[in-house]
C-alpha cells in the first residue's frame, strides 16, 4: 500500500499491486486494474519511488548468518 495525494490535498490509500498504467498528462493519472483512474499530485517519478520501497519493505528479510 502507498499513500498519494490527490488533486485536492486529501491523502488517499492505495494497494500499489492494482496499479496499471502511470501517465504524465500534464497531471499524474493512475490507471488501476480495476478500470478506475485516479488524478494525484504525485510525479510519475515520485511514485515508482514510492512502489520499489514499498516492495523492498514486503520482500525484504534477514538472511542468517548460520544455517
């Protein structure tokens, strides 16, 4: 999940597996899987940044030293 902001200031949740499509247009446009298209005031930039910590936290785990 990673929080953007839309358009008009509110902070809006949003699971980053649906995320389909990111367009420049001039506004930031995330298309999602399910059809529905959300206006952010995010970069396209800003957010690719925000999905790879955001899968780098889930997939990340400790390798022990000693097996």
């Amino acid at each position: 999940m990673i929080v953007v902001t839309r358009l008009n200031g509110e902070p809006l949740v949003i699971n980053s597996e649906l995320i389909e499509l990111v367009e420049r247009t001039p506004d930031t446009v995330i298309t999602l899987t399910t059809g529905r298209k959300l206006l952010v005031r995010e970069s396209v930039e800003e957010l690719i940044r925000r999905v790879l910590d955001y899968k780098r936290k889930i997939f990340w785990y400790p390798i022990p030293r000693e097996l």
